[in-house]
C-alpha cells in the first residue's frame, strides 16, 4: 500500500504552507484556515517572509528554519514562487507537494514552460506533486480539509477524485445537506505530475473507500487507467462522469485542465471495457456512488416498489425496468397478507400502492418487512415515507381544531420512533441482504428522511433517481460477475508482414492495396475471402477455374479507396466470358488512372449480415478498436463500440454484446448464430496486430460478412499506414 | 372559452363540499380546511347530516336546504353515499363536481359498476366531474386550493393536468421551496367523465397558464388529445411525461387509474406529433415547465455559457450540445473586453470561466451583460452566482479574523445588493430577448438563488439540469416553426378494394394475399413492383415476356406468410427456362400445402436501402402509422417510429426525420435521396386507407425500397383483417 504516491500525500503528518497569511480574504489564507481549524492533528508550519505567526502558528521565513522535514507541502502562492522553493524543499527531502496555485498549462506558453519546470525539480528530488491549478485535497479519515471550503462532512466512505476543482469544493454544502459523506477527495488540476490513474489506484488500495467516482474531462494514461480500473473494479465500484465528449464539452475541458479529450463514444467503450459505471450528471455521480458504498448488491433483479401513489410507482418501476429490473407479481400468499395492510382501493400487486396514508408504520416498516422476508424480491424501492414536514404543513391549518399538543413536541416524538422504525427496517434488510433505497418529496425536512439517512438509506427527491441509482447497483453486481481476463503475451510479428509494411512505407504508400491488407491479415489467421491478383485475363480465369464461379473482380491499387465508385469493381460474375469483359473494363480504368492492370479476383461471397472491425490511434489511449454493424449501414446507423487494445477473448465477448443490432449476431431469422469465439478472436488478434506493427495507423475491416451458417469473412480490407492517415 | 366544461369548474363562486366534519383528522375535513382557510372569495355550503356547522362555515342536512345553487359541488365521502348526492344535485341543476373519493372503477367490478352510475346521473342532468378516485384541483387566480394539502402557491402561469394525484398535492412543499407556481393544477384521477383532453384544452385557452405540463400514464382519446394539443402546442408550450410505457410502468398505472397505456416508443411518436415535449422524470417535467413559462424562447441556438468552475462548464456545455445548441467562438474583440475583466489565468473563450472568484458582480452582471448586448449568442448558461451561502460556510472559520461587520448584517447588505443587480441584468436580457437559466450548488440558501428566482429566472442545482432546461426551450422554439398542417378531407374507398376486402372476409381469410394486398395499395396510387398473376407456366412466361428479366416468383396464398421459409420464393430468374423450373418447383410446394398453383410474377428490384411502412390499431388512439428501417433490419435495430392517422403531408415528412437512420433517405453513398414528398404520400395515404377501410386490422409493407434513383417500390405487402390479427 504505502508504495502509493499519494498514500503520503494524503495522510501526512506535517504540513508546510506557502501562501498563506493573516489576510482572510487572501485564498491561500482561507485554504490554511481550513487545515487549522479542523481536527487535524499533524503539524502546521506556514512559510512567510516577513509574518511572525499565520493563522496562531509560528511561521518561517526560510525554508532551512522549518523544524523538521515536513511530509507534505501545500503551494498557494503566485505561479512564479512555486519552482523556487519547490527546490529549496526538494533539497531538504520534501517528497510531497501539492500546487493549488493557478497559472501554469491552462494559462499560455510561459505557463507550460513553468509546469515543466516544476516537473524538472520534482524529478530531480524524487518528489510527487498534485496540481498545478487544482483545489486541494480532503481526507476525512484524519480530518484533514486542505481546501478552499469549510467542511461539515463526517467520516465517509465515498472517494473522489476530480479533473474539476468544483466537485471538492463548492459541493460541499450541497452534499452535507444530502447526507453524502467522502472518505478521501482529490483534485487533479492539471495533472503535471500525479493524474488520476494515480488517484484511483490510491482510492481502489484505501480501505476507508467503499466506493469511488470519478469526474473525468479526458484521461493521458489510458491503457494504465484500464488495467488498474479492471482491477479496482472488481473489488469496488467504480462511476465516472465524462463530459469531454461533445464538441463543447471537450472545448470547455481543454481550456480548463488542458486534459485529453476524446469522442464520447470512445469513452463509452473505455468505461465498459474498464469496468467503469459511466453516469450522465454530477448527480447521479455523487448519488450512486453514495447508494454503492452504503447498500448492498442486489443478487437478482427482482425489484419490489412500494408507494404511497400510482405516479410515484409507476414511473419508478419505468425507470427501474430501463436499468435492468423486473418487477415480479407478488404471489397470492403474500398479496393476501398485504390486502390485510391496506385499504381496499389500494393495490396488493406490484408496486404496492398503499395509497395516501397518515400511517406511516405500514409503508416504511410493515410491508417492506413483509416483501424482504417473503424471498420474492431482491431488492426495494420505497417512495412516500413522510410524517413532520407533512406534519408541518398541515398544522397551520388544522391546528385551531387540534387538541393535542403543540407542533414541536409532535415533531420530536415523531422523529424519535421513526429513527427506531427505519432503524428495526435496516436492520432486517441488512440480514437479508436486500438494497433499499428511497424517495420522498420532503427531501430534507422530514424526519423519514433523516431516519433513512442515519441508517445508510440513500433519499432521493424523485422516484426516478431512487430507481436509476439501484440501477447502478444493478450494473456493479454483473461488473462483479465479468469473467476473469486471460491477456495473452501478445502476438510475434510476421516477417512477410514486416517486410510488406516496410516495402510500402519504402514506396511512399499512405497504404497497402486491398489484396496487401487481406493478405497481412490472413498471414495472422484471419479468415479471408479466397482469391489471388491478376494482371491478364488468362490468370484471372485461371484463378477463378480454381476457387470456381461467381467471381468478383476489383481493381488493386493502393491509390484506390472507393473502388466502386470508380468503376473498379464487378460484382456476381458468373462465368469465363464476363470475366474477361469485365477485367478489360476494369483495366481500362486503372489505365486511365495511371494504374498498372492488377486486378484482384475473388470468391463471390455473399450474406446479409455485414460486420466492420476498425483499428484506430487515439491519443492517450494508443490503438483502439471499433467493432459494430458493417456495410452500408455503417455510417447511416453508427452502430460501433470501442475498446483499447490488447483486449483478452473475455473482454471482446463482452464487446459483441455492446452494439445495439447485437440480435444479428444470434440466430436471426433462419440464419445460424455467427460463431462468437472466432469473432472475438478476430477482434483480439486485430488489437495485437496492431501493437506488434506500430506503423500501421489504421484498420478498417468492412465488411466482415456473417455466413448464413454464422461463418465469417473479411470481404475487404484497408491497412493505412502511419504518417498518412 | 366559457364552452369548456372545466372553466367553470375551476372557477366556481360557490362551493358544496360533501364529506367535510370538525374531525381534522378526516381526509374531508383536512381537503376543506383548505379551501376555507384560504383566500377563497366564493361561497362555501358544507352538506352534514348531523353538525350544525362545519369549519366554522354553517352546515346543510339536505341539499334542498342549500341558500342557492353552487357552482360546484365535492365530495371525499365514502363511495356508496356520492351517487345519491349527485342525483340530488344533478335535480336541484348542479353541473360541476369534483369526485375525490376512491373505491371506484380502480379498486373492482363493483366500483366500476358505481362509476358507470356516475355516469348515467351526470348525463341525465348535463353535469360533467373530476375523478372519481383524484385528489382535487387548484387555483391560484382565485386563491382556491381543493387539495388535501397547504399551499403557500403564489399566483404562477404553469398549469398542470395529472393523471396521479400526488404531483398536485405531495409536491407543493417542494415546489414552493423551488419557486414554482402553478396557475391551475388538476388531479384527473379515474377520468370517468372529464379526461386530460378536456384539462389540455382548458389550460389551453386559460390565460394565466403560460406553459402546460401533463403526467400520463395513458390516453383515452387519442385523436382528440392529437388535434388539441397540435392546435395548443402552436401558442403555448406543452411538456408531458409517460410511464405506461414500460411493462412494469404499465401494470403500476394500471392498477392505479385503469388508463389506457401503450408502447413506450408509441408515445414517443405521438408527443411529436402533437407537438408536445416529452420528459423523462418529474423533476424536468416541473423545471422545464417552470423555465418555459419564465423565460423568452431562444431564437437560434448560439449558447454563452459563463461558468465559476470548468467541470459545470464542461458538464453544461456537454449536455447543451446534445440538446441542440453550439457554443460559438466569441469574436476576438469580445474575448479581448472579456479579458480586461477576468483574472489572467482564466479562460474568455465560451464557455467564459471566470475560475473561483469573490466578486459576484464579473459573473452575475458584467460577463452576462457583455456577451447579451455582443449579438454573438441566443441563449445564456450561468453557473456558479454565489455569495452568502458561500459567506455562511466560511464565517465560522474566518470570523475571528473578520474585523467587519456580523455575518446578518452583511448578509442583509449582500441580498439587497444581489437583487438590485439580478434585476438589472434580467431587465437587459428581456430587452434582448434572450434566455438565461442559471445552476449553483447552493440552490436554495444563496441570496444569488433567491434573487434569481424573484426576477423569473429558474435555478437548478446542477450545471446539467440548466442546459437540459434550456434544450427544453431550443425544442419549443423548433415546434413553434413547424409547418402547417394541411389536413385533406380523406381519401374516398374504392369500390374494388372494398370488393376485395369483403370477398376475403366472407371467404374467412385472415389476410388478403400478397398480390391482393399490392393491388389494393395500387387502387390508392402508391408505387407497387410491376407483375401479375400466374395458373400455370405459360400465363408465367407471359408476364414475364411484357415486364422483362429479371424476374421474381412468389407462391400467392393468404395462408403463407413466411414465403421464403417456406420454400415458395425465386429470386431473379434470368429467363425462361429458369422461370419454369421455378415454377413447376414452387407449384409443387403449394399443391403440398394443399393450396392451388397461384404464382405472382414480378419484376425483380434492387436496392439496398429498405424501409417498412406499417398500420396497426392501437386501443384509444385507433389506426397508427410505423414507419422505419425495413428489410432484414427490422428486428435487430428496431429503429421506427409511430403516428397517429390520419396524417398530413407536412406531418408525415416530419416523420421521416423521426428515425435513427434517416440518414439513409438522404444523399447516400452515391445514391440518390429519396423523392420525399412522394414518401410523406405514400405515408399517409396508407394512413387514409386505414380510415377508410375499418375491416383492415393490419398493414404491413416491407420492404418498401428506395432505389438508387431515389423512387420507391411497394416490394411485399400484408393485409390483415380485422377480428383476425
């Protein structure tokens, strides 16, 4: 564990300050103000040039006056101090830093050459750095807030790390008020030094951390990033928010952090290849996360909603079934018992519907009691737990006719059985392993929902919210069921396949021709459409006497990309005399273009189930893999999943599963399923095709026909080459 | 205005309540507790057997007794006792009620069998009601609050109509704490008699009512609720949220209300239709109501957005782009006056980050105001306005080094301040005509929120739900430019068609067979594949002779509906030796089947984009049109969507930009678009066909192809007939 960079840097047990003062509206005086004024325990020297003492503390003027070699040392100085005296700490054994000072990267040149400046030292002392141009740090476990806000928060057990200082920051209000509470919390800045691959390999090692989010604008390190994400995921839940996708958001991003952005669908695949829960708001961030550490894992999708009205209940159990619930009908025995409840126009079926209804012992405690020990659901929605802020709103106008006693000793009574009663329900639940989670429009005034909170049962202010957040504990239950991934040692290259990039690179291609391309494929094992070139009419006959008629004969030349709108190609040709028509056209053609008569002469295959598999470079990521529906459909419908290579054969099984027209790959409509093992075979061996030959910027395999006896074959090909694409 | 049978209803100036007593623990007397308490002008005549006043308001034993006839009359008795009361009244000429009481069609037979009484009664007097089995109405024109719960409502323009009672009465504590008024809100419970047509309607026309927000769970009338919202949509904006459409939705609306519900995607198409924008959750139902009603429609989709942070930022300008907008770069000369403003480590690029700052006014006024009066955006995004919410969280820390004054007094100066200068700047931006929504997590302490919220701009807690709120508005201002709907007066049925659709019925087909059905489209001019009808080999070569090779022979028989399953299909037949093979073999086939040697012999068409068209009636809505991705895509993508007929040309080409793959009718990897006008025809000519063949259950065509010339070709066709399907 403690070989974690950030394991130090997190929980140190000394901190010295650069930038702080005795000005409270000076940001690094307000930052220090929070460290202080904790409960944190370690020792605080702030370093001032001229101030005796900063904030009740003694403060040093020169770095060699520090009373011992601090663990940690905090920047919220101007951009131009910091690299001074990170080298003055540096040389002292400081291996820690963290620059919350803005200004470097994310401002202009001077700012970039700055950041690498700060690395130089840091490299140069063996130190570690967040920032710059982040927030700071929180880690409740040793009461340390070392950033910009007051913290009311508890010890938690919900980790952050964030590309925006905001989610560590201004949030904090909203989340106390939410009752969600963090474990550790990391802003990332810039990331010069530390990044978040560092982060989330610390937050998945920490043990106070039961869950972990993520908010990502775009990721440097990505294949490292996937590794230690597969791994984390598959002891602790792991949700992102990415908003670098779109044309703005990645604008918006990069004038912030300067960080990586990429296409939103990229990070789609990233995210399921990694194992990662992707969510679409900072919501839905900080509130599954909050449901994942505190509720456990449903072990099946039977989901029992209970509600005090049809609205409420029904679109709960809409969005329920979106994420993958079912709500079963509720057996006559247990229907039965329920009638017994509730009154009679309301509803014993699932959801239950107990209609408006001042008891409120039957919905928050009798009938979910009754639906987790009947063994018929796996998990419990439960909206319209409500007693004081109705209460409170009622009273005014019925409180003349009351004659009972005032409001507040009421809503004290009432506050004190219904933390019994919520707490009795958790305590059942717990045993049986059933998620609970809640919602109710009295978010944060009703003594149900502090109830729900004191006892770990997240509260939504939305029927809709409770039941997309058990559908993310729905998704974290089948990431933790993912089958294990063999990675293979990778793939040894192919001298004829060397030797053919090598010769084309030498010949100023942007790219090999289609018959180069099937052939450095098949050279790997995969399966081509049989067929050889040609550049006379007698061997195009002759090669197709040999893998017999119908043919198809296209053009062959690298220059060639869309063939058949160049007239290139000639489909279904069914015997000798068309073939040799059609070749004296096609090399007329060529001819005109300047091309030599090389044709390609094929097998005419045919199907109607069209694949494409696409190999392409993203920054940050390196090659990466597109897989989805081929054809002419391809761009119409953009039907692709993507995934970082290498990818193991688990992890491109689970690929064939990520397009949405997956239905054509089973049996589909008379048509044998395609042969899933060799597909992602296929897939897999593309990804380390493309790591064993770095020169190969791009492969577009499409289409890759699906036989009617789900055989496949790659029916064309383009290998583009790097430095062209 | 004063037809709608609701205007009176919802603004009655006299009131009979049945049901209300001096128990406060009644749901009667809590209902009228609210309407007496209020500030209700109108009359109010409590009908009770016993007491001799109720709520202070003097009791009536009889109706006979009543000083006058009410306008309106309520009851939350128990079910048995409302029909006789209702009779009494319907005789004395009471024409309005409000059926709050449950027990009726949703609970069993017998209660519907008290709901069809209702029913008879109303009809025999004329009298039209609410409910049974909802939960009241509100008011706010006139103060008047027929619910079970306070209301601390000011007067708003945002009119609901809810098929579930609990968006009218358990939200209203939320609401307010939001700053969302209603004009009117009406529970519309079992609908036995009023139904949400009327309730559009009425807020249609009702003046106060700025923007329309519907719950459904399912529609009676589904034509009519078409033709009102169509007419409204063009003058007021219309949100809806469904939740019948799931299966778990369905069964929970239906043991609520016993509403009509229907296939998600269905509804998807009839919201667009309708011109109505469909929601996803309650909240965004709420909040987009609330910002349309507050807020001038955008008139192009250049987005500022103006953020404190550049994760909102992001996040905001992720989901406005999904949602339709662009961020426009600003021109340099606006960037440089943004520059002169802003700290030099913040970004002036769009979004403008202004990074963390104390000086509310850059972000609150100044930025807002530059980037309003530049000209170079439509619409505003604002994150991050926050002053005392953020003071309150620091004081504690910083206070003892706070030489000022006390955090109330400055936070009295700092709510002065900020509702001067949110004044200013909505006051700019309603000259400009330009929307702003903001974001902030601290929605509801902050005197940035509260000013915001008195000057009628919605706030949201998170950047995402801003943007979506804005999309909201981008969707309506797009409805508003929808082009007229030309309705013709339907198509007359031709005699031949009705010939063969009664011939097949007394014959007991279930389905006209395939060349029937292609010439019963023919009749209504849509483009069939040209072919005929074959008994025996030389009628076949005949056909073929006049329409040329290739050729396609199909075994004709309403009975085969898997054709090529079944061996009765082959495809381009070269010439006539081949068409008589295939002849004699499909021939054979039939004579199997024991059907007679009935072969239809058409040209055979190509083309690989395929489409399907297809009618079905839906339960409250009647013929429905899908129109999609067809061929052997139809299961696997599922990519179609629904209307309702009859359709007018202008709806029916809205339709065609109404699937996923509308790519694909475009100009196409060298093919031609598709003739659009003539596909809105066919389209709705099947739509007409449906209407003027009630026999016709269902119309399937698939594939209706597109050539590469861009035409359309009729290639298989089913008709099935009604009490068959």
């Amino acid at each position: 564990m403690s070989e974690n960079p950030l394991s130090l840097l997190m929980s140190p047990r000394s901190i010295a300050f650069v930038g702080a003062s005795n000005n409270p509206l000076k940001m690094g005086t307000m930052q220090a103000v929070n460290i202080v004024n904790g409960n944190f325990k370690g020792a605080f020297y702030p370093l001032h040039p001229t101030e005796k003492t900063v904030l009740g503390h003694p403060a040093f003027a020169k770095v060699a006056d520090l009373p011992e070699v601090p663990d940690l040392v905090i920047f919220v100085s101007p951009a131009p101090t910091v690299a001074p005296y990170l080298e003055e700490l540096g040389k002292i054994g400081v291996k820690r830093a963290i620059v919350i000072t803005a200004g470097f990267r994310e401002m202009d040149e001077a700012g970039a050459r700055r950041e690498d400046e700060l690395n130089a030292i840091a490299s140069r002392y063996q130190m570690r750095f967040l920032g710059p141009n982040c927030i700071g740090i929180i880690n409740t476990e040793i009461s340390l807030n070392a950033t910009v806000v007051h913290m009311q928060q508890n010890k938690g057990s919900l980790g952050l790390a964030s590309q925006s200082g905001t989610y560590v920051t201004q949030t904090l209000g909203y989340l106390h008020k939410k009752g969600i509470c963090f474990s550790k919390a990391i802003s990332l800045g810039n990331e010069a030094n530390l990044n978040i691959c560092d982060a989330l390999e610390y937050l998945g090692e920490d043990e106070q951390t039961r869950a972990i989010i993520l908010y990502i604008e775009g990721i440097r390190e990505g294949r490292r990033f996937i590794d230690i994400a597969q791994r984390v995921s598959r002891r602790k839940p792991i949700l992102a928010q990415y908003s670098g996708g779109s044309q703005a958001g990645a604008k918006a991003g990069k004038s912030h952090t300067g960080a990586m952005a990429g296409p939103d669908v990229l990070y789609d695949g990233i995210f399921a290849q990694a194992g990662i829960i992707r969510v679409d708001t900072i919501e839905d961030l900080f509130a599954h996360g909050w449901a994942l550490a505190k509720q456990p894992l449903p072990r099946g999708n039977r989901l029992g909603v209970i509600t005090n009205s049809g609205g409420p209940g029904a679109a709960a159990s809409h969005h329920a079934e979106i994420s993958g619930f079912r709500l079963p009908t509720l057996s006559g025995n247990l229907q039965n018992k329920l009638r017994q409840l509730i009154p009679a126009h309301a509803s014993a079926a699932n959801p239950v519907d107990v209609t408006f209804h001042l008891d409120v012992n039957l919905i928050a405690k009798e009938i979910p009691l009754l639906l987790a020990n009947s063994g018929e659901v796996d998990a419990l929605i439960l909206h319209g737990a409500m007693q004081t802020a109705f209460l409170e709103q009622a009273f005014p106008q019925v409180s003349s006719l009351h004659k009972g006693e005032p409001l507040e000793k009421l809503i004290a009574k009432y506050e004190k059985h219904s933390q019994e009663l919520v707490a009795d329900l958790a305590e059942a639940l717990k045993r049986h392993g059933i998620p609970l989670v809640a919602s109710t429009f009295f978010e944060y005034n009703d003594n149900f929902s502090a109830a729900f909170r004191q006892a770990n049962i997240p509260v939504f202010d939305a029927p809709e919210k409770a039941a997309r957040a058990l559908g993310s504990l729905w998704k974290y239950a089948n990431i933790r069921q993912r089958a294990p991934f063999a990675h293979t040692n990778g793939l040894t290259s192919q001298p004829e396949a060397t030797a053919m990039v090598a010769a084309a690179r030498q010949n100023g291609q942007s790219a090999l021709d289609e018959f180069s391309a099937k052939r450095l494929l098949a050279l790997y094992g995969l399966p081509i459409v049989p067929g050889n070139i040609a550049s006379n009419k007698g061997q195009a006959c002759a090669i197709a006497t040999k893998i017999g008629y119908p043919i198809v004969a296209k053009g062959c030349s690298w220059r060639a990309l869309h063939k058949s709108e160049l007239g290139l190609v000639a489909l279904d040709i069914a015997n000798e005399r068309e073939l040799k028509a059609a070749f004296a056209k096609i090399a007329a053609r060529l001819e005109q273009m300047g091309e030599s008569p090389r044709l390609v002469i094929e097998k005419m295959v045919s199907g109607s189930r069209e694949l494409m598999l696409g190999m392409t470079r993203f920054a940050g990521f390196g090659a990466c893999l597109s897989f989805g529906l081929g054809g002419v459909f391809t761009e119409a419908l953009q039907d692709i999943t993507f995934r970082c290579a290498p990818l193991s054969l688990a992890e491109a099984l689970e690929m064939l599963d990520g397009i949405r027209s997956y239905k054509l790959l089973g049996d589909y409509r008379g048509m044998a399923a395609v042969k899933r093992e060799e597909l992602a075979r296929i897939i897999s061996t593309v990804g380390e095709i493309a790591l064993a030959h770095p020169e190969i910027a791009e492969i577009d395999i499409n289409p890759l026909l699906i036989g009617a006896d789900g055989s496949l074959t790659v029916v064309d090909a383009l290998v583009v080459l790097e430095n062209y694409s």
